[in-house]
C-alpha cells in the first residue's frame, strides 16, 4: 500500500445484513471537512430488511462524500474518504501506471470493511477502486477529480508514467451505475443517447425513465392528436396528477416476499367469533397491577399469551416446511412475530423465545418490539427466525382478513376490532365485547383438524383468560 492509499482511507458500503447487495443512504451525519473518529455513526441506510446506522472505521477528516442522500448504493462501493493524516499537507499523487485492460479491474478490498457497531473488525489495508479505461480515450472526468482531490492539487491530472501510443479515437462508454445499465436494458434505451443530470455526468434512474418516455416506438405511434389535445399536453398532463415512489428498500423486500409466500405455500383460512368480554376486562385489571407497572397492557398481549399456550398444546403447527431436504421442521421454541407498519412499509420483528417469557417479560418485550419499529430502528437479526406472527388488524377498525404467511413460518393469525355486539350470554341477549380471528396455515405442513384445534383452543382462552393459568 502506497503512502496515499495508507492516508486517505475508503469506506465502502458493507453488507449490513444477510447477503443484501444494495441499500439506500437516508441521512448523512457528517460532510467533507467534518472530523470522525472510529467508531462515530456518520450516516443511516435503509436496506430491504431495516434501517442501520453505519459506523466509521477510521479517525481522521472526511475528505470526500460520493452520494447523497436518498441515493441507492451498491455493496462494496465506496461512500466516503477519510484523511486518517490531515496534518501531513498535501499528498504527492504516486504516478499513473499503465495496465492492460484485463488488469485494470478493481482488486478486491483487503482492508478494513465497516461493519455495525459492536461486531468489530481488525485493521490492515485498502486498495483503492480504479476504473476500468476504455480504449483510446481520455481518462473519465469523475476519475480524474477524485484523482486530483487525492493529490491535493485539484482539478490537476496524474501524471502517465510513461507516454501512451494514440488509438483510434472511440466514443466514451457512457457513465452509469450497473442497476441503470440494467433500467436501460430492461426498457431499451441506448444510453448514448441520454442526457446526465446526475453528478459529473453519470446518468441516473431518473434520466432513462425520462428518455424513455419520450420515446415512442413509430410502430406504436398514436395518430396525430387534435391541436386542443396537444396544447392541454395528453399524457403529460395526466402523469402532472400522478404520484409515483419507487418500489424499493423494505417496500420492494416485502412485496417479493408475499408473492413467493403466496404462490409456494397453500394457504388455508378459518376463522372464529368469540366473546371477549372477560379478556377485556383482565386487561383493565392488569393495567392497575404492580407487577404490570409501566409496561404496554393491552388485548394484543393477551392474544398473544393465548397463542403460545395453543402452541404449547398442538406443538405440531410450530413447524417449517424444508423443501430442499424434503423435511417438515418442528420446532421447541417460538419465535413470535408482530407484523408493524411503518413509514417504511410492513416489517415482521419477532420476540426471540417468546415461549418462555412470563406475562410481564412479554409485555416488556410487545412494547419494545412496537417502539423500535415505529422508530424504524429494527434491526435486521430481529426480523429473522421467525416461526408464527400476528397481525392486529383491530387497530385499524377492521373486523378480519385473510392474512398471508410470513415466508418460512406455518401460521399467521389475525386479531380484528373489538366491538360491542348483541350476543347470547347465559341464555340472554346482551351487549357484549366481540371479536373475530382469522388463522391461516400452511396446509402442507398443517391439515384442517390441527388449523381448528389451535384456533379453537385461542378462542377458548379469550372467552375464558383464566384457561391462562389451568392450560398454561
């Protein structure tokens, strides 16, 4: 490693969870002229499972800052140079080596890769990315600043340390990240032909869906349009009424993850109305509990609570279908999910050996569980090993649905609104709090008497939560 490459340190986008190969940079907490340390958060990416906090590997001055906010990176892409010697001056560039073109792909990096805080990595080297040239042409402008900016003489190229025989001029290939390349692939768009808005000239998303729009295939090519069409703008006038996010980060993650859950699993849904009246009213009587005292009590931990001693009564439907060994999976232990929306999209964290956990330990456990999530802080391990969930559509006043299995788990149940209904309560019609459930299954792994016999088994608790105790 070359005296420069020792100072000015890359840090490079890290695969912040399980083999994810992008993620989009939400916030930056520093700038170029900012000082790090090791260790100091210095900005948060969302990735298709949550949003992280990236930590620096190195103390020094920020040098560069190559992204901005909002913008969706690569993994093993470089966000970020740190001056780890600021004192030192300007470097002295180390002179231009000419390398075939075979060679003058980026080494991989053996240096010290970022990683989340409290995981640790030991230092060593980094070798910095060097673009691929292309044949006869000038080096890339983008190149030749970050270059100079290394240097300490800006706007000033290396110098070649021997000179090059002219090549045919060639036209220059046109910059772009590799998921443009493929936007413009997808959609057939010459890049050559599109016009860059983003930073020294690379050309983004946005620039290919603007080009092809306003391409029309002269096949497709609509007969001319009335002069009052045209001056009203046609379809340009609809997309002004138009919102459009793109299908990205948890959003995109959660929508692949439905489909393939969906259309693998044979899903089965039964449901059940049960009185819960008594259950409403423990819910009032734990509230005013010592033992409950600051903790989040509401029906949903009571639904819970039910859940798991159900389980522990059909221990079976705990279980994961294993299609490449060709095994059903039961498992000894509940990892109990709750599905949370947030502004990010629908997110599954689960409460690790929720089997376990005494009623006031699983209340502790809802509350942070919820909490994190609305703070968009879950992180990635907490959304992982998941074995059954619920999804309180009651919140949203909602009586059932028929909710769709978390990929790799064999149940899901839905917990509706709460509402007062005429019921028959001791041979009387009354006025009582009700509620229906919905569980849908896995029918592979679970048939419809073991489906009815947890569901039935939740509904008796409900009606009757002292069942928590004598079934428990």
């Amino acid at each position: 490693m070359t005296a420069t490459e020792q100072r000015f340190r890359e840090f490079k986008m890290p695969d912040v969870g399980e083999g994810l190969t992008e993620a989009e940079i939400l916030k930056w907490y520093v700038r170029p002229g900012d000082t790090v340390t090791d260790g100091q958060v210095i900005c948060e990416v969302e990735t298709a499972k949550a949003a992280v906090e990236l930590p620096c590997p190195y103390d020094g001055v920020v040098q560069a800052v190559h992204f901005d906010e909002g913008v969706t990176v690569d993994v093993g892409t470089s966000i970020i140079v740190v001056d780890t010697n600021p004192g030192a001056g300007p470097a002295e560039a180390p002179a231009a080596e000419a390398a075939p073109a075979a060679e003058a792909e980026e080494a991989e990096p053996q240096g010290r890769q970022a990683v989340l805080v409290g995981y640790g990595a030991a230092p060593s080297s980094t070798k910095r990315r060097a673009r691929k040239p292309q044949p006869g042409a000038a080096a890339e402008p983008a190149a030749a600043a970050v270059q100079a900016e290394l240097n300490g003489h800006a706007g000033t190229p290396a110098t070649p340390a021997a000179p090059v025989a002219p090549a045919v001029p060639t036209a220059e290939r046109p910059l772009a990240k590799p998921p443009v390349r493929k936007l413009a692939k997808d959609l057939g768009i010459d890049l050559a032909t599109v016009t860059p808005t983003g930073p020294d000239g690379v050309i983004t998303r946005e620039d290919v869906h603007a080009a092809a729009s306003a391409t029309v295939p002269a096949a497709q090519a609509p007969a001319p349009a009335p002069a009052a069409a045209v001056a009203t703008g046609g379809s340009e006038a609809v997309r002004a009424r138009e919102t459009r996010t793109p299908i990205k980060g948890v959003r995109k993650a959660t929508a692949q993850a439905m489909v393939n859950s969906a259309f693998t699993a044979p899903h089965v849904t039964e449901f059940i109305t049960v009185d819960v009246t008594r259950t409403m009213k423990l819910v009032q009587e734990l509230k005013q509990d010592p033992d409950m005292a600051g903790l989040r009590v509401n029906p949903l931990l009571l639904v819970a609570k039910a859940l798991l001693v159900a389980i522990k009564r059909n221990p079976e439907i705990n279980a994961a279908w294993d299609e490449e060994n060709q095994e059903i999976v039961r498992k000894d232990y509940v990892n109990l999910g709750i599905a949370a929306a947030t502004p990010r999209g629908l997110i599954v964290p689960n409460i690790k050996d929720a089997e376990a956990k005494t009623l006031p330990q699983l209340a502790a456990a809802l509350g942070e569980l919820v909490s994190t999530a609305r703070e968009g802080r879950t992180a990635p391990g907490d959304m992982a090993g998941g074995t059954v969930t619920i999804t309180n559509v009651g919140v949203f006043g909602v009586d059932t649905g028929t909710p769709i299995l978390n990929p790799g788990e064999s149940a899901i149940l839905a917990f509706g609104a709460v509402k007062l209904q005429p019921w028959v309560h001791k041979g009387k019609v009354k006025p009582r709090q009700v509620t229906t459930l919905a569980l849908s299954f896995d029918h592979r792994l679970v048939d419809g008497e073991l489906g009815s016999k947890v569901l039935a088994d939740i509904a008796a608790i409900l009606e009757h939560p002292k069942r928590l105790i004598t079934w428990a």
